[in-house]
C-alpha cells in the first residue's frame, strides 16, 4: 500500500530526511520514532505529498501524490495534522463534512450518504454532542478528535496521523487509537503514525522506523526497536522495556537518582499517628 524508496527532504542547506525508505503492507500499522527534530513529521508530509521531496519516490495506494491534484489524493489518503488550522466561524458538524469534498462531484452538494459517513465518524470519536459549535470553542483535545473524525470521513484506504494523541487525556487517548485500530480491521486501513509515546507506540505498531538526524537507525518489530540500549544512545534516555503479554512493548523511564527528600505517607509521627 505504502513503498517510499531513497527519500530526502531539504529546507535551504540543512537535510531534515536523508535516504529514508518505507513499506507499509495492506492493512499495516508504522510507527514513526525518534527524538525531536528527527525528521518524522517531514517524512509523514513528504509521504503524503504536502512538502517538496528534493529525491526519492513514493508509491503510495498507486499513485505519487505529488503527480495528482488534491481531490485525488484525498481518495487515498487522510492526513491528520499534529497543529491543525481550523476555520474561524465553521460549526463541527459542518467542519467534519468536508472530510467528504473528495467525493463530492464539482458544483455538487453533499448528500444523504455523505452526512450520514459524517455523523458516523462524530459518533466514534465522541464529538457529535459537539455539531453545532463553533470550531474555534473547542479544547485541544476535543478539536484532536473533531479533525480525526473529518479524516476518518474521506473513508481513505492510507490514514496518516501526525502525534493524533498528544492533546488528549488517557481516556480519550485509549479511545482513538483502539478505534484507528478497530477501523483499521474493519476497512483495511494501512496506517502511519509519529509518536513520542514509546509505550502507546509499542503496543499499536505492527512496525517501526527510529529515525535520529533524518535517518534510518532501527527499524523492524516493536521487540527489535524499543530496546533500552538504542533509546538510550538516540535518546538519551534511561528505561527499562517490558512485554505486556500481549505482544507489544511497554517502555518505563527509570531515574538516575533516588529521591531521598520524598516524605513517606506512611510514616509515623512523633505523636504514634500518623500525618
């Protein structure tokens, strides 16, 4: 579904992807790694065809992005980006319709089937209580969920997403991603996604690229990438990488240093009680 091959992406005389490939099978998820600056947004946008690539090619649900107009692209692909711009004065439900545009002929109105798809996907990211406010009302991580639910509406094959994650809470967090999971079975959704959360990345990726500099350092499964030696020389980090029984990966940051000032809740006072 996804085949990039000997990417490069340069912004003036600084090299931000150098050489990267990527495959991504049919009903795939890749989890894009690294520490700030590495290169993973630029290479989601390159894949998707919203920056300049300066070398390489992409392949991506049999077209090259950069060789079609927008309105097919958008058959292909959704991209959901990580600081999105919301229209000023736009109501949600009307916001999550525009997922359909692609599919609307030109000079055409939306019709029963395309509001239909757009109040499904509100319904599954929890946002339809939301329809009739004004976009620019919502929290961050509301409006996270509202420009996933306008992306789930294109109902594109490839779902690109951008840290879809990072505004929300751990209920919402889990919620999103059990659902790009439960969507990605149901339609065979090929999925990439940045992520700075190791542990959420290693429990929902079938497969990962850790970039570091703009270029490819490990790749492979979850137990080959997230291993505490490699995060530690590419991130500077200190864990400890655990198997949550289920096949994925759970990374836990471990201190340098004990906490010897934290009181203890359990301890005695002086009086036999306790604080």
């Amino acid at each position: 579904m996804i085949r990039a091959r000997d990417i490069t992406v340069r912004f003036g005389d600084a090299t931000i992807v150098d050489g990267v490939d990527v495959n991504v099978p049919d009903g795939g998820w890749l989890g894009l790694l690294g520490p700030n600056g590495a290169g993973k947004t630029t290479l989601l946008r390159a894949l998707a065809g919203l920056v300049r690539r300066d070398g390489g090619t992409v392949d991506l649900a049999g077209i090259d992005p950069r060789d079609h107009d927008r309105r097919t692209v958008a058959r292909r692909v959704a991209f959901v980006d990580q600081r999105p711009v919301l229209p000023p004065g736009m109501r949600v439900a009307e916001y999550v319709l525009l997922g359909r545009t692609a599919h609307v002929g030109t000079l055409r109105m939306e019709g029963q089937r395309d509001v239909e798809v757009a109040r499904e996907a509100m319904e599954r990211l929890d946002v339809e209580r939301f329809a009739e406010r004004d976009v620019l009302t919502l929290s961050g991580g509301e409006a996270q969920r509202v420009v996933l639910a306008r992306a789930l509406a294109q109902e594109a094959p490839v779902l690109l997403l951008d840290e879809p994650t990072a505004a929300l809470d751990l209920g919402h967090k889990q919620q999103v991603l059990e659902l790009v999971d439960e969507l990605r079975r149901e339609r065979g959704l090929t999925v990439v996604t940045t992520m700075h959360d190791l542990t959420v990345a290693g429990q929902f990726a079938f497969d990962m690229v850790l970039l570091a500099g703009g270029r490819v350092v490990a790749e492979g499964a979850p137990a080959d990438v997230l291993d505490a030696a490699t995060l530690y020389e590419h991130f500077g980090a200190r864990v400890q990488v655990l198997d949550d029984g289920c096949g994925g990966r759970i990374v836990v940051p471990l201190r340098t240093t004990a906490n010897l000032d934290r009181p203890s809740a359990l301890a005695p006072d002086d009086a036999g009680g306790h604080p």
